[in-house]
C-alpha cells in the first residue's frame, strides 16, 4: 500500500475540489449563517480570532493533562460543549476554515473523541496540512482503527501533504498495533528518506514498531546508534525485551536507563511492573513500585491486579487501601480488581465498604463495577444483595447478567438459575457460552437430566456446541445425573480436552463407585501428556478410599509428591481421609501436621479416621479445631455424634447436642437432625430421640420420619415403628423405599400379617413393588408370617434381583418354614444368574438341609462354602451343620466335628448338640455336652432343663433330682415363656 510513496517538492496547499459535494456542504452552511455575521473591523476580529484559539488550545491542554481515565467521561463533555461553542461562535465570523483555528477545533473535537463532528470539520478545512490529518489519524488510534489510519496516511500523501515526525510516529504506532512489519518497513524508509529517523519521536516509534513485531534485533540497532535516545526509545527497548519475556534484559535497559541519567517516568515504571506481574515475579515488582516517588492510578492498579492474578488477595486488598491513603482515586479498574481479591477471600466485612466507597465516588452505576459487586456478593453468599445490586443497574449487558447466573449457580440455587435465565430470555438477553455453563451446572445440581438434555439441544443448534466449556459442563452434568454412558460418549467427541474435560468424567465415575473405571481413565489421561491437577489426583484418592486400597493410595500419593501438591489444601485433605479409611491413621496425622493451610474437611477427614478407634482423640482434634478458630462444619457434628453411638459414649454426644443449640445451628439443617436422631437411636435412646422429633418444625421430611421408625424397630420398639409410620402418613408425608424396608421389618418381628399386608397395597399403589430393597423386606416380612405363597409370589414378581439380599430373603423363609427343597433349588437359581452367595445365604440353605433330613447336601453345601467361596465359617454356620449331623442320627460324626473345630466351641454348639442327643436318648454324650454348657453359661436355666428332661425320658428321676436340686443351689430359675397373638386386627 505505501509502495506508491514518492516525495515531490510542492505545496502543502490542497486546492480545493468545488465540484464535490464536500465543498457544496460547506457552502451551503455559510449561506445559512452568512446574514448572521457581526460587522466587525480587521482588527476587533483579529482579537476575536486570537481568543477563540486561545480558549480552545486551553482545553485541549486540559483533557491531554488528564490523568485518570474515569475522571474523563465528565471533563470530555464538558469539552464537547466548548468545542461546540468555540465552533458556533467562529462559524458567525466565517473564519472556521482558516489558519491554526480550524485545526484546533478538529483536534479539539478529536480528543473528546466525538468522530461525526471531527470528520465534518476535517471534510470542511479549507486547507488539510499535517496537524489535522494528525488530530484525525490520533482520534482513529484512540478508538482502535489502526488499518483506517494507514489508509489516511496514504490518502495524506496522495493529496499532496508529506506529514511531520509525528504522523509518521503515529503510521508506526499502527503498524505495530497490526504487528505488520512489510508495510512499517516501507514508513521506515520514507522517514529516512525525509531525514525523520534521528528525531526522538520516530525514534522511539520505529524501536516500539520493530520490538512488537518481534524484531528485536532492529530495534536494538536503531536503539544502539541512536545519539540521546529519550525516554520513549528507553521505554520501547524494555517494553520490546519484556514482551517476549526477557525480563533480565528488560530490567538490565531499565537499568542502563538510570546510569544515563534518565529518571523514568511513570510510563517506564508501569512497562517494568506490568512485565514483573505477567511473569509472576511480584517480589521484583513490589520492589521497583517502592522506588516509585508518586505512583500513579495504572501503577496501582497493575500492582492490585497482578497480586489479584498471583492468588495473594490479603496482599491485594493492603495496596488498595494504602491507595486511598495515599489520596489516590481509584478507578473501575480498581475497584474490578479488588473486589476480585474480596470475593476470592470472601471477606464481605471489607466487601461493604469498598461498595460504600463506590457510592461515594460515583462509580457505582458502571456495569464493570456492578457485575464486580455481583459477584463479590455471590461469593460470600450473599444473593439477595448480589440481586439488589444487579436490579439497582439501569445498563445490563451480558457480563452483568452472567455473574448474577454464575452467582446463583455457585451459591446451589439452581431452581433461580433457571428462573432468572427464563425472565432474562423474556427481556431480549442473548446466552453466550458462560451463561450455558451456569444453566448446565444448575441442572447438575438439580439432578434434572430432562432439561440438561433441553439444554443440549439448544446448545447442538447454537454456536456453542464446539465451545470447550460447554462441552466440559456437559459432560460433567450427565456425569452428576448418573448417565455416564452420555458423559462418556460427549467426552470422547472432545477434540482438544483440557484438565477440566478429564476431571468431568473421572469424578463422575468416582460419585458412582466405579472405581476401576476411573482408574482407567486416570491412567490414559496421564499416557496422552495431561499432567493430573489438584482436582483429578484428590478425585482419584477419594477412590482408593472407597476401595481401601492402601498400595494404589500410596502411588497417588508419591505423584502428589512429584507435582508438589501434597500440601495442597484440597489433595491434602483427600489424602488425609484416604490414610484415614485405609487404616492408618497414624500417618495421616503426620500428614495433617505438617499442612501449612488446614481447612475444616481436612480436620473432619481426621475426626473421622480416628473416631473409628478413639472418641477420646477424635474430641481432641475437635477442641483443637475450635482452639484454631476453625467454624465446624454439619459434617464435623455429624462424625462425631456418629461415634456417640455406644452407651457409654453419650454423655459426649450429649455436649455435642448442646453445643449446637448454643451455635444456633438451625434445625432446617437436614443432615445434622438425622446424625442425632441416629446417636440416640443407636444408644437405644428412644425417648430422647422422640422428644427431639418432636421439637423439629413441620414439615418433617421422609427421612427424619425414616429415622424415626427404623430405629424404633432396630431398638426392637416395633409397635412404635408402626405408630410412627402411621401419623407419617397422617401427615402426609409420603414414604419411600427405606421407609416401607423399616416398617416391614417392623410387621415381620411382630408377625403381623395384616398391618404388613396394608402396607404392601400402598407399595403396590406407589410403585415401589418392583423396588428391590423393598421386594426383600416383602419377602422376608410374609416368610415370617408364614404366608410362603405371598413370599414367594412377591420373590418371582421382582424386576431385579442384583442384590444377595433379595435371595437370602427367599431362601431363609423357606427354610424356616420347612420347604427344603424349594430353598435350595433358589440357591441353584442363585449360582446360576452369577450372584456371589454369602455368610447369610449359606446359613440360610444348610438350616434348610437341616430341616429337611438333605444331610449329604448340608455336607456338601458345608464343603463348597469353604473351599470354593472361601467363606470361613462363623458359630451359628457351625453350629447349624452339628443340628443337621446331630438332628438325624450323626451324633458321633457331630462329636468329631465339635472337637475338629478350629476354635473352642460356644454354648449355642453345645446348646444344639445337647437338644440332639436328647432326641436321640444319648444320655451319656448328652450329659457331657450338658456339663460343658453349664461350664459355659453357669446362670442359664436351659441346659438344667434339657439334662433334667433327657434324665426323664430315661427313666432316671434320681438324675431329675439331682439337677434341681443343683438348680436350688445355684439359684438358677427357670423363665416361663410367653407367646402373643393378633385377634381382630389388635
């Protein structure tokens, strides 16, 4: 484009064009104002002349002395209006278009940035000589027009006019603002040419343009022949090493500055500083801005900033209030920044009066200053001033909008996500990609699968289907809604996967316990080159928690340790509550002491590790926690009261309970009534835990009506646990699937069939017969009442049966109710469909061969549960297979099995083999398996009665006499039974 330079030799006077329509317009203006014109002589308008240009070359000294960008808006229009009034005065005169008048107004009107008036007086100037094309050129500059300057340049020259020093200065600035080095070359040789290269201004624009450009070898050459470079070249030169990130270079010309006995300038401070910030090295920075004498506005703020970026807010927040003391007036910049350090440290005190501050100095009505208290309130979780402050806003713009979406989203009110998204829709708001990354988190946070994939459709049809956030949102909300197959599929199709991307999918595999999976993709993000992060190791630990498996915890661990993240306040904590649930517990206090930073899930991870094996140190940790003026946490009351559960331990539970009440924790709080509800339920504590339900507000949720009732029955309080499911459902409350598994459990004890038969219609009604937990119970609670048909009926109904528990329900009721066969053919089923059998099925199927006479089976079943499923025997397995060997007959066999044993055997063996040897009249092994029960459990009236009735069956009544009579001597008392039957339904 400036290939068509030339210099010639003449006139800078442009003739001008009176066939254009330019020249026309001007013409016309002066027929309208011409009978307006004052008769004045030479001289009177000369003085008038001279005075405009005077008031009019004062102003523009004014708005180029003004310093602080948000004073501007004020002083530029009061500018205007003295433009305006300057141009309407000299237009009376007709002398608008003459000499250095015209020109400054152009450069007047330029400055307060008005582009319409400034190219109509441009347009009108009699003659265009370098200083309006400059005033032009530097309007265009100001507003970023950096191609349409260089078009100018070569309109400039095309019309005859070769510019000054400065409107070459002003073509360098552009072409390194475009980081066009082919067509900065071609001004640089014009200016050569012209003999412009030694003067300073172009000078220091040809060393700024060429170190932009990344030629810094240019533009140290200029830099080095140049004789007395100012302080512009000087400021270039650093600015130019700084950029690339040579910043020893760059502090080395700093230096070299001063020796040649040149004082930099703010200018020159700021380029270091903004360069020591960038790199991080706010030490440096903290450093040169101490040698600053009056650090002005942008100093400060690339100091507040740049600590704001580098995480160290307290810091941030110091340097603006030495600010203000320092008579500085901070600026939206300022007060963007420190609202940011406010927020992140969520520290609303200070929060408050940097909002007061703003009222006061009138910078509150800006939408950069109101979206920085949107989100400052959002922080601290304070949403209805976040919303005041966003309603209070007259100008919204998306920026606004999405922090206040954000806000919500972050704070968990996701049902007012949606809801402000829908009103904001209604007045014309365009969503953009952070707007969808709220809108999704919201549906994470609902668990709203439906309007997620709404969402997903909206998002396939917009721009920002392809955009990396929305896609790492979406994974992560199918991830949180349990549809991880979409998750995957969405992850899979991202091309460019960041951490965020990895994290998404591992902590949704994490949150649904498929801890092999999450290992898997652990291991292939690190075999792509994806360094693991904070999140992403923390995630993986909370894994091998889960697992307990200490040999994988301790390699994630050695990686936290490469990647210098093992004091890290997040993987620190997971690192902690993994040691804790792996056992060893002793090194992750180690682990916990030397955190420089402990945060309250660090400390509960710790509670918890050590409450499963001392309460003692478990309260001590927490004393220390408030000694450490550390705020607990519902989780914190809730370990604790959790290992309150003994007896003996209430009495601390108790406190506990106390300290809540006098921390006026709200009993709103879910969580924390269902983990004291628990503690008094486990202590057995019935009573305290009614009198507490009773103190909570209603409505009560289905889960403290759940507590209620499945601690009653657990207590073995049983017909409470049905009065408590009947005023649940008097007040309306809708039972769930633990709830109806409590109360059936309830109706089994007490074998009432037909409370446990209304029952079973309202879970026919809702829908949860096909449940799974509470199909078990069904079954369980009509074997018990021996309605086998019923339970049998209900086993073949269910939909799923993943569960052993669902066929352990089945087996056990037909064993008790006799049907042997029936039990093992469900056994068989069972192996068949690949379910894993355990303890309970075992005892379950060999109690079934006992009662059925199966004894080769019971051998055999006794057998495999060993060797194939490595199932080690417990007492009530062994003691089942001596009834099976003893009951038929096997009572030598039974003996051998007795002393095979690889533990002494308990009073219930030596129980069940003497009710066998009773049925089988072996009065002689039966009275010494009597003698060693009564050895046993000397206060038990049952082995007396089961010797004294073998003694009977004999004949021996001497023998009868004689175990009364030790009876008497003992003082052992026979308890007479009891039984209890529903008549009438009561």
């Amino acid at each position: 484009m400036l290939q068509r330079f030339k210099i010639k030799p003449h006139s800078h006077r442009v003739k001008p064009n009176y066939s254009s329509p330019n020249h026309h317009l001007r013409f016309s203006t002066f027929e309208l104002v011409k009978d307006l014109r004052p008769h004045q002589s030479p001289s009177q308008e000369l003085n008038y002349y001279n005075h405009l240009l005077k008031i009019c070359l004062q102003e523009c000294k004014k708005i180029q002395s003004r310093q602080l960008l948000d004073q501007m808006p004020e002083t530029l229009s009061f500018s205007l209006k003295t433009a305006k009034t300057i141009h309407a005065q000299s237009l009376k005169l007709r002398i608008s278009s003459d000499g250095n008048l015209g020109n400054k107004i152009l450069d007047l009107y330029a400055k307060c940035g008005h582009t319409d008036y400034a190219k109509k007086t441009f347009l009108l100037l009699q003659r265009r000589d370098a200083l309006s094309w400059n005033s032009i050129m530097k309007m265009k500059s100001c507003e970023g027009l950096f191609k349409d300057i260089l078009e100018d340049f070569v309109s400039m020259w095309s019309c005859g006019v070769v510019g000054n020093q400065f409107s070459f200065a002003i073509g360098l600035s552009a072409c390194a603002k475009l980081i066009d080095i082919r067509l900065g070359k071609q001004v640089h040789c014009a200016l050569t040419k012209l003999g412009f290269e030694s003067d300073a201004y172009c000078e220091g624009a040809l060393i700024d343009m060429y170190a932009k450009c990344g030629c810094l070898n240019f533009a140290k050459r200029i830099f080095d022949n140049a004789v007395d470079p100012d302080k512009v070249s000087w400021t270039a030169m650093i600015s130019g090493f700084a950029q690339v990130g040579l910043i020893n270079e760059a502090m080395e010309v700093f230096e070299q500055m001063q020796k040649a006995g040149h004082m930099p300038d703010n200018v020159v401070f700021v380029t270091v500083l903004s360069t020591c910030v960038g790199q991080g090295r706010l030490v440096d920075a903290y450093r040169l801005f101490s040698q600053m004498h009056n650090p002005n506005v942008v100093a400060w703020n690339v100091m507040i900033s740049g600590h704001v970026k580098g995480g160290n807010e307290v810091e941030a927040i110091k340097l603006f209030k030495n600010m203000v003391n320092a008579g500085i007036k901070p600026t939206r910049s300022t007060l963007g920044s420190v609202l940011r350090a406010i927020a992140a440290a969520a520290n609303l005190e200070y929060g408050l009066q940097v909002h007061c501050f703003a009222l006061k100095q009138g910078l509150y009505s800006n939408v950069y200053a109101g979206s920085s208290l949107v989100n400052m309130y959002a922080k601290c979780q304070k949403m209805e001033a976040a919303k005041a402050v966003f309603d209070d806003l007259e100008e919204k713009n998306n920026v606004l909008c999405n922090a206040l979406i954000g806000g919500y989203a972050q704070n968990g009110h996701a049902r007012e996500v949606l809801q402000l998204f829908m009103d904001m829709k209604i007045s014309g708001f365009q969503p953009d990609e952070y707007t969808y990354t709220s809108l999704l988190s919201a549906c994470s946070c609902l668990k709203n699968i439906d309007r997620g994939r709404q969402l997903h459709s909206v998002i396939i049809k917009s721009e920002f289907g392809v955009n990396l956030y929305v896609q790492n949102a979406l994974v992560d909300m199918y991830a949180k809604c349990r549809a991880l197959l979409n998750a995957r599929r969405l992850f899979e199709q991202i091309r460019n996967r960041d951490n965020v991307s990895w994290n998404a999918i591992i902590v949704g595999y994490v949150q649904e316990e498929e801890e092999v999976e999450a290992f898997s993709m652990f291991c292939r993000m690190i075999s792509e080159g994806i360094a693991p992060d904070e999140v992403s190791l923390a995630s993986i630990l909370s894994a091998t928690a889960n697992l307990k498996d200490l040999c994988k915890g301790m390699q994630i661990h050695s990686l936290l340790l490469k990647y210098g993240l093992e004091n890290a306040l997040y993987a620190g904590s997971s690192l902690v509550d993994m040691y804790c649930k792996c056992g060893v517990v002793e090194t992750a206090s180690i682990l916990f002491s030397s955190m420089p930073e402990k945060g309250v899930v660090c400390v509960n991870a710790l509670i918890s590790g050590h409450a499963q094996f001392s309460l003692v140190k478990a309260a001590n940790i927490f004393k220390q926690m408030l000694f450490d003026e550390l705020k607990p946490s519902e989780v914190t009351f809730a370990t604790l009261l959790e290992a309150c559960s003994d007896n003996a331990d209430l009495y601390f539970g108790r406190q506990i309970h106390c300290f809540i009440l006098k921390a006026g924790l709200p009993f709103n709080d879910e969580f924390l009534v269902v983990s004291l509800l628990g503690m008094y339920m486990s202590a057995q504590r019935n009573t305290d835990a009614t009198i507490l339900f009773s103190e909570l507000p209603h409505p009560r949720s289905t889960v403290l009506w759940t507590v209620l009732i499945s601690g009653s029955s657990q207590n073995g309080f049983c017909e409470d646990a049905l009065f408590w499911y009947q005023e649940m459902r008097f007040h309306n409350t809708m039972p769930d699937q633990a709830t109806f598994a409590s109360v059936i459990r309830a109706c089994s004890i007490l074998s009432s069939l037909e409370d446990g038969k209304k029952i079973h219609s309202l879970i026919f009604h809702i829908g949860y017969d096909k449940d799974e937990l509470t199909g078990s119970a069904l079954v369980d609670m009509y074997a018990k009442c021996g309605d086998v048909k019923s339970s049998a009926q209900v086993f073949r109904e269910m939909s799923s049966k993943k569960d052993v528990i669902s066929w352990n329900s089945m087996i056990v009721g037909y064993a008790k109710n006799g049907y042997a066969e029936n039990a093992l053919k469900v056994f068989d089923e069972m192996r068949r469909e690949n379910i894993k059998p355990d303890e309970v099925t075992f005892l379950g199927v060999l109690s079934a061969c006992s009662h059925g006479g199966l004894v080769s089976e019971g051998r055999e079943v006794y057998g495999s549960m060993i060797k194939h499923y490595g199932v080690r025997p417990r007492a009530d397995h062994l003691a089942c297979m001596v009834d099976l060997l003893g009951r038929w007959g096997f009572l030598g066999e039974a003996e051998e099995f007795i002393d095979g044993m690889e533990f002494e055997a308990d009073s219930m063996i030596w129980a069940t083999y003497v009710s066998a040897c009773r049925l089988h009249g072996d009065e002689a092994r039966g009275q010494r398996a009597a003698a060693k029960l009564i050895e046993l459990e000397p206060r038990d009236p049952s082995p007396y009665v089961l010797l004294s009735n073998m003694h009977a069956a004999s004949g021996n009544w001497d023998g009868v006499k004689l175990v009364r009579k030790q009876m008497t001597e003992k003082g052992v008392k026979k308890v007479p039974g009891s039984s209890k039957i529903a008549v009438d339904g009561s």
